[in-house]
C-alpha cells in the first residue's frame, strides 16, 4: 500500500468545479479534507489559468497542515508556479495527473520538476503496459470501471477485470476510475485497486456527508465486510 493510499483511506476525490456547481471549489475541498479524505485532486477544464491559479492556491492554503496530498488535473504549468507539498513544510502541489491525450508524462516531468508525482490515466492493456514501464508514472489510473457521467465523451467501460489484470502486472500505484461511489467502492478495492478515485458521488450533493460515507464504505471493505 503506498503512502496516499493509506492516507487517504483508500479514496482518492476528484473536486470537480462543474460537478460541484454551485458550491465554491475551495469550501468543498476543505469539506472533504475535514471528513478525512487525504487525497484529492482538483479539475477545473473550463477556468481561465488566472482563475485555476487563484483557486488552487487557496486550496493548497486551506489544506495547510492537514496532512492532505493535493493534486491538479493536467495543468502542470500552473503546478509548477506553486510550491512542492513538503517542501520546508509548506503545503504544496504533491502531484499532476493527465489523460492520454495531454502533455506526456516526461513533458511534465520536465515542468513540474522531480519533487511531483504524476499520474496517468489508462483505457486498455497496452496503456497500463506503457504506463508501468514508464519511469516518469508514479500513479496509473485504469477505467472508467463502470459507466460515468463525469466526462462528456468517456471512453468505453472497462470493467473489474481490467483492474485485476492491471494489478497483476503492475507494482505502481493502481488506481480505478469511473462510476464509483459508495455502493461499489467495495468491489473495486476487491480487485486490486490501490484506492478508488471519485468524482459525481462526493461532489454532488453534501460533499462532507458524501466523503464520510464513502470512507466508512472503503474501511468496510478493507475490513471484509463488502
């Protein structure tokens, strides 16, 4: 298990500026923060970079001493001008995840600097091949494990099986995406997922509530009681 994973109880949330409408980006991250999830990744699509900026700075200050690994979706530029989580204990920009069709991984390495984690989203075997053989991935992302509302044009549903197949194939953090919530967060975790990256189900609505239960739902997972 690696360190974000154990942190984060096994929920990796996804604050979604658009899902999250009309609720203020930062106020929803420190809901989550507060209900105990210690990861989290911002995506903001339609933000100018001025706004994402702002936004992302006001996060990484609330977040501050909360032991909370912020990450930024694509936007390795804007990664770059803000400070690396753990660096003289400042809190910071602990990693950037991209899809396949953004900046590669060793371009952003090449922004964002070594002090970064990255992440990368993959569809299929030979992009989680790809992935695992690639020195600048420190996260693969498989999915969308079940259908998902959280893109306007998602890739095609994978499944559980990806996932296991993934795991045995892999040593990197693994992560699964797409369609999870509460109610089968279970059976993702099951199959080999290091944790289970979240978007509509602790966005929309009560996102405190939200991420409480999808925590209590992971513990009973790890605890075997699916």
């Amino acid at each position: 298990m690696t360190a974000e994973a154990e942190r984060s109880g096994r929920i990796y949330a996804i604050a979604d500026v658009e899902a999250l409408h009309p609720l203020s980006l930062s106020g929803a991250v420190r809901d989550m923060a507060d209900a105990g999830i210690r990861w989290i990744q911002v995506r903001a699509k339609r933000l100018s970079g001025a706004e994402l900026f702002r936004e992302l700075d006001a996060c990484r200050n609330l977040l501050e001493g909360s032991g909370t690994a912020l990450w930024v979706d694509d936007r390795a530029d804007l990664a770059a001008l803000l400070p690396v989580a753990g660096v003289a204990g400042i809190a910071g920009i602990a990693g950037i995840h991209v899809g396949q069709e953004d900046l590669p991984p060793s371009a952003v390495r090449r922004v964002a600097g070594s002090g970064v984690r990255i992440g990368l989203s993959t569809h299929g075997e030979q992009q989680i091949l790809d992935a695992d053989a690639d020195p600048d991935v420190d996260v693969i992302a498989v999915g969308p494990i079940f259908p998902t509302t959280g893109k306007e044009r998602p890739d095609p549903v994978v499944g559980l099986d990806l996932v296991r197949w993934a795991r045995e194939r892999t040593s990197k953090t693994l992560v699964a995406i797409g369609g999870i919530d509460a109610g089968n967060v279970g059976q993702v975790l099951a199959a080999g997922a290091d944790a289970a990256a979240v978007l509509g189900a602790v966005c929309r609505g009560d996102v405190k509530a939200n991420a409480l239960r999808l925590l209590a739902a992971a513990e009973r997972a790890d605890c075997g009681s699916i």
